[in-house]
C-alpha cells in the first residue's frame, strides 16, 4: 500500500433508529441507520411491514394479480 493515500480507520459509533448502538471500526465517525439487526424482521421473527407509502396496493391496482400456472 502507498503511504499517505488512504483514509483513517478509527473507531464508529452505528446508531439506529430503533435505539441501538454499535460499535465498530470505519473510516467516518459515525452512522446513522433505519433498519440494524436487532429490529429487522429477518433476525427478530417479528413481521413488520415497512410498506408506508402503499407501493405493493398501487402495483396491484395498477397491474392486476395476475399469475401463471405455467
């Protein structure tokens, strides 16, 4: 590696919305997140649907339930 080219690799506080703290290591300070580990409904179990602006009822409204049993 060329000296003096890269950035600084300190110590990162990752900060969620849910009130979680991580600590780890990058090149920014700190990070702020939607969604970390200890709220996502894939690690959690619980289903939570983050569909707050109605994107999936306008698809299908739009588009139709259309399937194919192919």
């Amino acid at each position: 590696m060329k000296p003096g080219i890269h950035p600084e690799y300190t110590a990162a506080q990752i900060t969620c919305s849910c009130g979680a703290v991580i600590e780890t290591r990058s090149t920014r300070d700190h990070i702020s997140v939607e969604i970390c580990s200890q709220c996502h409904p894939f690690y959690t179990g619980k289903q939570r649907l983050v569909d707050t602006a109605g994107r999936v009822e306008r698809f299908k409204r739009k588009y139709g339930e259309t399937r194919s049993d192919d």
